[in-house]
C-alpha cells in the first residue's frame, strides 16, 4: 500500500506523478470542526481498502489536534456508521450547522 501523505486539508496517496486517493476537510469557523467533504479512490487502488484507511488516517489525525469530524461525504458517513469506534471524534449527530 503507497504511504499516505499530507497535504493541506487533505491526506492523500500519489504515484506516478498524479494523486490516486485523497481526502478532504475543511474548518468549520463556528466551531473549529472538521468537515470531511470528499473522499476519492483511483480505479488503480479501488477494492482495495483504500478509502477506509484515509477515513481512518482523518480519524487519527482528528484525534492528535482534539478535534470532532462532520462526515459531510457520505462515503465517510458511511464509514463512520459502520466504525463505532470513531463515535470520539463525531461531531454531535455528524451533521453540520
């Protein structure tokens, strides 16, 4: 699996001069949130467990600044429904505003 890389407001993974996968977040100003945006997995790298290991690598990330995630992207919605062991890092009901 190629190393997943951070970049601004996002963790990606790039080969061959181009990004493969990537993840998304912005600042929630308000509330110094995180709101996960996009989540993209390159044919190259689909089937492959890669979008769950970026959710992941955001998760951990969110954790190291002490920060809550809205999961805006229903991929990483998704991702958080199925990982109850995220619920930490959850903003309220996952939902912004």
């Amino acid at each position: 699996m190629d190393q997943i890389e951070q970049g601004e407001n996002r963790l990606y993974i790039a080969g061959d001069g181009k990004d493969l996968a990537e993840i998304t977040y912005r600042l929630e100003e308000a509330t110094g949130n995180w709101i996960v945006d996009h989540t993209f997995v390159s044919e190259d790298l689909r089937g492959q467990g890669t979008g769950e290991k970026l959710v992941r690598a955001v998760v951990d990330k969110a954790r190291e600044a002490g920060v809550k995630i809205i999961p805006e992207c229903p991929y990483a919605a998704k991702q958080f429904q199925r990982h109850k062991e995220y619920a930490d890092v959850l903003s309220g009901d996952g939902s912004s505003s």
